[in-house]
C-alpha cells in the first residue's frame, strides 16, 4: 500500500497536489471520498482536535481504513491543528498519516523546542506518520468571519522557513503565504477571492527542501491555486467550503421533506453537494478531468 510520502512525492512529480479535507461525520467523509474516487486521485481526510472529539480518534482511523483497505485505495488520515504533545501522541498510537503539530502561536524558540521535542517523541511511537510544523499567522477557525483579518503581517520568510525544518526536523511545512482560516461572507457569496504570495511560495519550497501545505485554501482564486501548486505547494486544505455546502444542502433538505424522519433519506443531498465540492477543488489540484 502506498504511503502519504509516496503520495506527495508522486503529486510533485506531476505538477499537483493533494487535497486535504475536513470531515466531522461520515456524511462529509461520503463526500470526500466519493469525490477522489471519480476522479481517482489520492486523498487526505482532515480531523481537527474539535472534528476528533466529536467522532472520536480511533473510530475517525477505522472508518478511513477500511475504505483504504476494501478499495485498495490511496486515502490517508491528517490529525489537523494539534496543539498538544499528548493529542499527538494520541493520533499516532492510532495510526494517522501525519499530524500538523501546531504551536506557531508561541514565539519562535518555543515553537522550535516543542516542535523538534514532539517529532522525536512521535516518531519513536509511528516512524512512518509524517509531521507537519506550523509558523507564521494563518488564522483560525474554519468558519464564517464578518471580516477576513489581514495576511500581510505574519508571512513566512525563506530563511525563517529553512531554519525552522532544519532545526525541528519536521517532514512538512506549513507556511503563512497570504491564506487565512475561513471565508469572509463576501468570499462564501463568491464576490471576493483570496490571494496568495505566489513568489514567496517558490522561495519557501526551495529554502525550506520539504513539502509545503497551505492551509485555509477556502475562497482561493483558481488560478492563484494553479501558480501556488507550480510554486511548490503539495498539500491544499480546504474546510470552510465544505462546510457551508453540507449546512445549505441539510437545510433544503429538511425544508423540502418536513414530515421525513430517516435520516438516510434526508443526509444524500449533503452527501452530493459536499462531492461537488470535493470534486471541483481535486480536479484543480490535480490539473485533470479524470485519471490519475
Ligand atoms: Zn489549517
């Protein structure tokens, strides 16, 4: 079976990326899956420490495995933002791909110390799970914000970027390139699109000399996807959308049937809109119609 780092070393080769999706339920991880399926290209399912509470870690893993496992399928499981060493730790006893171990909010040392200490720690319990380290201010909340704060201040420097994997070791690199966590309402009506620091990108990926990820991909302009992915980004996460199609679609599903009370016959249309979703952000990333 292939693993991530096959995965994304294959992507880069081919001038793509992954996407990296969110899921809270099984009716989003319906959708991602599906989505990838169609297309057949390789998938990363994203769980949050909130999405992992709610689904539980070692149930989210089960469920991921056994659609890699019936489908012989290249789908692999991301424990997004974790800001603790035991979380972690937890994630790796339950046999995700990777982790994005999260302490940018520290200041630099700090976030270096922890880092370099949780890599060491977490590979010594699940040598293969990839690490991912996170500086730079990228926002958070995978949500609806009244208003977008601005990127301009905490952007990743080439040389931050190249000291921080030197010094922690890290296998991936989360840079802050001009993408923020969540969509303004101007970005969810599709009148404003996000954009990213296509040149800063480019010299990231060659100082740093690791994969890149860019986070908070929801409300991107397509073609600045398009030259971020050609600049060196392999990894693209995408939340927000997702969950806005699943919201709207469950809403004008229970409107349209209000006497319906199984829930398998009112959850498809979420499933359906989440793919469409899925489907169009993987078609991007992976500059195709079809076909791996
Ligand atoms: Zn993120």
């Amino acid at each position: 079976m292939q693993t991530l780092r096959d995965a994304l070393l294959q992507a880069e080769q081919r001038g793509a990326a992954i996407g990296h999706f969110n899921v809270s339920d099984l009716v989003l991880l319906k959708g991602v899956f599906t989505a990838a399926q169609e297309l057949n290209v390789p998938v990363i399912v994203g769980a949050s420490e909130g999405e992992r509470s709610f689904m539980g870690v070692r149930q989210i893993a089960a469920l991921v495995k056994s659609l890699r496992d019936e489908f012989d399928y290249p789908i692999f499981l991301n424990a997004d933002h974790t800001h603790t060493l035991a979380g972690a730790e937890e994630v790796a006893r339950a046999g995700f791909d990777s982790v994005v171990f999260d302490r940018s909010a520290l200041p630099r040392k700090e976030n270096v110390q922890q880092t370099r200490e949780a890599v060491t720690a977490l590979k010594a319990i699940h040598p293969a799970m990839l690490v991912e380290g996170e500086i730079g201010d990228i926002g958070s909340g995978s949500e609806i914000h009244d208003a977008m704060p601005e990127p301009g201040k905490g952007l990743t420097t080439p040389e931050e970027a190249r000291q921080f994997v030197e010094e922690t070791g890290i296998d991936i690199l989360a840079p802050a390139v001009g993408s923020m966590h969540g969509m303004s309402r101007s970005m969810v009506q599709g009148a404003s699109k996000q954009h990213l620091d296509i040149e800063r990108i480019a010299a990231i990926r060659k100082a740093a000399r690791v994969p890149l990820t860019l986070h908070g991909g929801s409300g991107t302009d397509d073609d600045d996807f398009r030259k971020a992915i050609a600049a060196g980004i392999s990894i693209v996460h995408i939340n927000t959308e997702l969950r806005v199609a699943w919201r709207r679609s469950l809403e004008s599903s229970l409107a349209n049937k209000p006497d319906e009370v199984v829930p398998y016959k009112i959850l498809p249309p979420a499933v359906d809109s989440v793919r469409e979703v899925v489907k169009s952000r993987l078609q991007l990333f992976n500059n195709t119609q079809s076909g791996r």
